[in-house]
C-alpha cells in the first residue's frame, strides 16, 4: 500500500506528485515539499476528477493522476449530498469518511472488501426465522457446524484470514448457507453488515450485496443509511458529539483505538481548509 502524502510530507514521493500535478494544470515549484501550496494543486485536481476532496494524495488521487478508471471510486459531489441529506457541515462528513472508512471500498482484484464474521455465522444460523422453527434444534445444529467447519461458525469471534482469502471463506459459508453467509459478512468501505440490509431499506440481503459490489457511493449509501436508521448516532453527528459518535458506531472498543480523537481532528482539519461551511438543507 502506497504512504499517502500530506502537508508536511518531504522527498522524492511528493516531487513526483508536484510533477504530475503541474501535467495536470498546476504551477508549482516541484521542490519535494508538500506544503500549502501543494495541498491547493491536489484539492483542485481532485475536485477535477471528481474525487473526495481531501488535500491528501493518497492511493485514489496518485492512480487517477497516473489514468487508473476513477468511475467506481467515491466523488465529492456524493460526500456533499450526503452533508445536505445529513443537515451537517460538508467538514463532518469529511471526517466520518476519513475516519470510519477503510479507505477504498475494493481490493486489487476488484472485488469489494468484506470481513466475514464466523460469530455472527453461529447467530444467524440460530435464528428463529418461521413459523415452526424450533430454536433449540437451530442452535444445535449451529453447534454441530462449528465442530465440523469452526473457521465459518463459531460461537466465538476470529478465524479472519484477511484481504482476498475473506471472499473464500465466505464462499465456504454460502455453501453451508446462502442467506446467513452474506448477513455474516461487514461490507464495502464502511464495513456495513449483511443483516442490517431489510432495516436499513434494502430489498434483500441479496440486494445489498449485489450494490456493494457496485460502486464506493452504493457503500457510502449504506453508510448514511445507517446513520439516519439510529437516532442517537444521527443526534451525536449532528452536534458533533465525537465520542457519542464514534461509540455508537464503533462498539466500547472506540476510546482504546482514539476513534473520538481522530474524528475531532479530521473535523478540525476539513473545517480549517474551508470545507466546514454549513450545507442548506
């Protein structure tokens, strides 16, 4: 994964960035110092070419400048629609895409990123769905799976693979069951899980999925979607309640990996540049 470059970055990286930037339209000296002037360059390509306008060249920016297809990738003008839909300052949403996302929604291959949940496999399996379904026998053959595959069910979280290998345990787990795999797997850039698809005003599960593999702005959608579905994390982005926010999104772990912290700061960041103007509703 190539080091994003940011206001502060030295060397040769960010040379070549300020070379590429000035094929595309700018002036700048290219002294390998990214400083205030380079940031301006990379704002306004990237509002050129239709990408989050965030002032870091990371691996987005450097591949639209070196002509990568740019059409799945999520666009400025989705980030500021969302600010408008949300009623928030655009620098917000800025931040919680900063922050929250794992910074593209697809591997190399294509494929959208996904982390499959061998817990919530065990969960879904065990779920009274219809009329008749005895829950005690659900859960027992719940079990009888994870002694027999105890990387795809399991009543404990773990077993992640990482990257591509995601995608075959998860295609291991549609054999055993379709419906439940899918809702077992945390999606796209904003790692929405499966089982959320119906409350969140998707048709299906397979709906969902099949939008995930779409496009960065279908998983930016589920994203606010998500948001608008919970109220308190809806009142907490609003008022900019950081913490609120991020516990409300991220589970009790979030004060131990400073979710909070780098919120306020992305926010602090965006609305310094500019981009914290209040969007009209």
């Amino acid at each position: 994964m190539t080091k994003p470059l940011r206001h502060g970055s030295k060397g040769q990286a960010v040379q070549q960035l300020q070379k590429a930037l000035n094929a595309n339209g700018a002036k700048l000296l290219a002294d390998g110092d990214f400083g205030d002037e380079t940031e301006k360059a990379v704002r306004a390509y990237q509002l050129k070419a239709g990408l989050v306008v965030d002032g870091v060249a990371g691996e987005k920016t450097l591949a639209a400048l070196a002509g990568a297809d740019c059409s799945r990738l999520l666009s400025n003008a989705t980030l500021v629609a969302a600010a408008k839909r949300l009623g928030v300052e655009l620098a917000v949403v800025y931040a919680v895409n900063e922050v929250e996302s794992e910074g593209a929604g697809f591997l190399a291959n294509g494929k959208p990123k996904i982390l499959f949940e061998r817990h919530v496999m065990h969960a879904r399996l065990s779920l009274v769905r219809n009329p008749g379904d005895d829950s005690a026998e659900l859960i027992a053959h719940a079990d009888q799976l994870a002694t027999a595959y105890p990387n795809l069910v399991n009543r404990a979280p773990g077993g992640y693979a990482g990257g591509t290998a995601e995608h075959q345990r998860l295609a291991q787990a549609r054999m055993i069951d379709d419906l439940a795999a899918c809702e077992s797997a945390s999606w796209g850039a904003f790692q929405i899980m499966g089982y959320h698809a119906e409350r969140l005003g998707y048709a299906s599960v397979g709906e969902f999925v099949a939008l995930m593999h779409r496009s960065e702005a279908d998983q930016f959608e589920a994203f606010v979607r998500f948001i608008e579905a919970d109220a308190a994390l809806l009142k907490a982005i609003k008022a900019k309640k950081w913490a609120a926010f991020a516990e409300g999104y991220n589970g009790p772990a979030y004060a131990r990996k400073l979710y909070d912290v780098k919120l306020e700061r992305a926010y602090q960041r965006h609305a310094d540049c500019g981009c914290g103007q209040k969007v009209a509703a």
